[in-house]
C-alpha cells in the first residue's frame, strides 16, 4: 500500500522545546512520521545524542534522513576542499548510522565554469570514494542522496541526479522540487510536470525509485539565476510551486516516499502538506 511520510527539515518551530531526541514524540503528536536532521553547519551531534534520537524515532514511527553541511563540493578545484567534501560526508554518513537515518542528502556540486561532463565526472570520484569509504567503516544501512539544486551554478538537474544515482553502488536522488521550479524558472505548473519528475525517476532508476523517493518541498522566490528564498505554504500571491497537483499525482500513482518540508514553517506546514494529501485520498 502507498505511504507518503511528511516532516520536517529540522526541529520543530514554536512552542517546540527540546533536542533531537525529544523531537519524536512531538512529531507523532502532530501526526507525522518523518524528520531531516539537520547538519547543513556542520555534524556536531554525540553520539549519545543520536543514539537516544534514533531510538525515540524508532518508537515513535519517525523516519530519519541527515542533510550534510552546505559547503560541500564534490568537484571542488582545491584538493584540500575535496578532502573535506569527502569528510563532511562520511560524518554526516556517521552520524546517519547513529541515527539509523537512511538517506544523507546533500548539495553535489558547482561548475565554476566548467563543462558539465567533466564536473559530473570529478563529482562521481568522489562519491566512489565515499562509497568505498562508508563500505570499509561497515556503515550499510546508509545511502547517498544528491539532491537537485536551485541554482544553474549547480550540478543538479534531475537527470544528473539520475545518472549520478545509477552510477553508483548506494545512491538515490533527492527531488526538491521548489529547487526544480527555480532552476527551470517557474517550470512546475501543474500535474503534468510532477508526473513527468516521477516518470524520469522510474524510467532512469526502476519502480523502486518511486516507491521509497526521497524528496523536499517549499514554496520559493527565484530569480534569473535560480533559488533566492523558501516562503511558507500559501504565503505567496501566486503559489509556487502548488503543492495540490503535487498531492494528486502521489495519490493517483501509488508513489510511496518521504516529503520534508523545508518552508520556514516546518512542521506546521507538513501538517498542511498532509492534510492534502490525504484530502486528495478521499476524492480520488
Ligand atoms: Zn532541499
């Protein structure tokens, strides 16, 4: 049966007050399921820390993923910032394991002028490094999840994402689709778009791509060059992009996966996020 999970990318927003750990009951509470811990500033969580977060996830039903730090780069120019691509990964990965979150999503590259095959092919270097990396420490239960990007500076369309998490042995690609609206200046329009998304990732991946996806949702400001602002749901005069069609086509396609909210509203905005999808349930 199709589950779509929603929660929040980070801690719950007010009156919220706690840790990690202390963040899973409250999310049950407000009836969802999943959370993206944050380490988009560095992983500076104990491990004591994630163990007790992993088994409060557990019991409470909430599914975990990880966002690794912002600054990485896995085509970066300078050997030292590759070197500390590949450790803020494998700490994020680390961490992952504590937590038992599956997915470490993460930001893959920028092109600093370069043609794109040859960035892709740096970028997939590294990531075999890492993959090696996470192999040789036992880490098992861990994928990486390059996630499309908002910005044409970026590597991170989707069909990069695709063709990164087909060449490598324990990947899967991360869909933002407010990130795939700005990149495409205003491209999501309605149904037809989210379905041509998921059709790409079922074509380029198999039906397993659909039926445990990994994705983020926000409303956003863009400009000439991509992303400029997450916005809360509802709160532009022109919605965009509209979660509903978004909502329908995971309902009448069966998709199963995970939804974190990255607008500023967080977990109030994943209930949202829930109530239509669940409302686009009953009417179909
Ligand atoms: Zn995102």
């Amino acid at each position: 049966m199709a589950k779509v999970r929603f929660g929040p990318a980070g801690l719950p927003v007010f009156p919220f007050e706690g840790g990690t750990p202390e963040a899973m009951a409250y999310l049950r509470d407000e009836g969802l399921d999943a959370m993206e811990v944050e380490f988009v500033r560095g992983v500076k969580m104990r491990a004591d820390t994630a163990g007790r977060a992993g088994s409060e996830a557990e019991r409470n039903g909430i599914s975990l993923s990880c966002h690794a730090p912002y600054w990485i780069n896995c085509a970066a120019k300078e050997p030292a910032k590759l070197k500390n691509t590949v450790r803020n990964l494998m700490e994020t990965a680390r961490a992952a394991d504590a937590l038992g979150a599956k997915v470490v999503v993460f930001h893959p590259a920028y092109y600093l002028g370069r043609p794109g095959g040859e960035v892709m092919e740096i970028t997939l270097r590294t990531l075999r490094e890492v993959e090696e990396r996470m192999a040789q420490e036992g880490i098992r239960g861990v994928v990486l999840g390059p996630e499309t990007g908002g910005k044409t500076t970026q590597l991170g369309g989707l069909e990069e994402t695709i063709e990164l998490a087909s060449a490598l042995s324990r990947a899967q690609p991360v869909v933002d689709f407010a990130h795939l609206h700005a990149r495409g200046n205003g491209w999501i329009k309605g149904k037809a778009q989210y379905a041509e998304i998921f059709e790409k990732l079922e074509k380029g991946l198999g039906r397993k791509a659909v039926e445990s996806f990994h994705s983020h949702f926000s409303e956003i400001e863009f400009g000439e060059y991509g992303e400029r602002n997450h916005a809360a749901l509802g709160s532009l005069p022109k919605h965009s992009p509209d979660f509903r069609p978004l909502a329908e086509v995971l309902v009448e396609n069966g998709y199963s996966g995970t939804v974190v909210c990255e607008t500023p509203m967080l977990d109030m905005d994943s209930r949202k996020m829930r109530r239509i999808y669940e409302e686009a349930g009953k009417r179909a």
